[in-house]
C-alpha cells in the first residue's frame, strides 16, 4: 500500500481541510479590512508594539500644522509693534497681561507711550525704567526710572515727546497682590536723527515682546 494513503485517514483529511479554511479566511479578511473597518480609538499606543511605528513609515503629506506654543513655562508671550504718524495722539495699541499699552506720535516726530492697568486688573506695583539712546539734551545712555509704586489708573507716561534722544528702550515690570506678573520689553525711534534704527523714517516706530502670568 502507498505509505501517503496509509497515513491519510479521514481525520487526517477533515483537519486538512479546516487548516486550509482557518488560513484562507484569514487572508481573506486580511484582504477585505480596511482602516474605515477599525473603530475609533480602537487602535492605541499601548497596543503597538515598541519601534512599530517610524518616521519613515509616516506619511508627512497628511499631518496638519501644530499650532505655535502660547505660552511659555506657564507665561503667556506676545509682541506687538506700531508705526504712528507725527501729529497721532496717543492710542490704545494691546493689552498685555495685566497692562494696556499706548503708543502715539507728537507733531515733532518723537514717540509718545504710556502704560495703563487693564480693564478690571488688580491694584499693581509697576517700575518703569527708561534708556535714551543719546542725542543733544540727553545724556548718552542715561537711564531714567519712573513709577516705582502703584499704578494709578491714569497711567505712567513712560515717553511723553520731550525727550530730545532719537530713540529709547527699557522694561515695564508689573506685579499684582495676588503674584500676576506682567513684564515688557520694548523700544521707540522718533523720525529724526538720520542715520537711525528707524526702517520707516517718516514715522515713530515701536516695538517689543511681553511676558505675562
């Protein structure tokens, strides 16, 4: 008797042909499963395997924007810049954390800028310091400090258009009771004083960064 019709009985075959569903059904659902098949959320992290997922195995094309970071170690970071005419009063330009910045122009071409506490912002300590960049009637980098208590609601004038420098910059630090913590950077160019850090020499120019929290 051949020994392969010896060993093939009909258990043998039965099992045979369960295999060969069992392994056919898999590739066929293999072929037929999709990813609009898998439920949301189904597929996760933890049920990957470690290194199963690569850079190269991702496809870049279809990846969205990450949204730029708002804030910073918990502080929130903004920047703000103006160009205002000769002549432009001051007006409200942004608020910053617990300040309201405003900037203007006086008819002689130098900046005018004042700080103010925002809409509803606790009483604050406020420091202001001044650096002229130096030109006739100001001393060459001569800083000046300004406000060094609580900021009245009127406002500090930290440049009020009589200062002969053609440009200046400094810091407005701010602190409430309860420890929000508002600080600016900023600096002024009038329209005189050519050659100057001015890139629009017909206009005041403002500009700087803000950190609050």
């Amino acid at each position: 008797m051949n020994p392969v019709r010896r060993h093939l009985t009909v258990s043998n075959l039965l099992a045979g042909i369960a295999i060969f569903i069992v392994l056919g059904g898999v590739a066929y659902a293999g072929a037929q499963i999709g990813t609009n098949d898998i439920q949301d959320g189904a597929v996760t992290t933890r049920k990957l395997a470690d290194q199963a997922v690569t850079g190269r195995k991702v496809d870049k094309a279809r990846l969205g924007v990450v949204p730029k970071a708002a804030t910073v170690g918990g502080m929130r970071v903004a920047k703000f810049s103006a160009k205002p005419a000769p002549g432009t009063p001051l007006t409200f330009l942004k608020q910053v954390g617990t300040l309201r910045l405003l900037v203007g122009c006086s008819g002689s071409g130098h900046p005018l800028f004042t700080v103010t506490p925002a809409n509803g912002a606790a009483p604050q300590g406020t420091r202001v310091s001044v650096t002229l960049n130096g030109n006739a009637g100001d001393t060459p980098n001569n800083t000046i400090g300004k406000g060094q208590g609580t900021l009245p609601q009127t406002g500090i004038p930290v440049l009020d258009g009589t200062e002969a420098s053609v440009g200046a910059d400094g810091t407005v630090e701010a602190a409430t009771g309860a420890g929000a913590v508002t600080t600016v950077q900023w600096a002024a160019r009038s329209t005189s004083g050519i050659p100057t850090a001015n890139p629009d020499e017909f206009d005041c120019f403002f500009y700087g960064t803000a950190i609050s929290g």
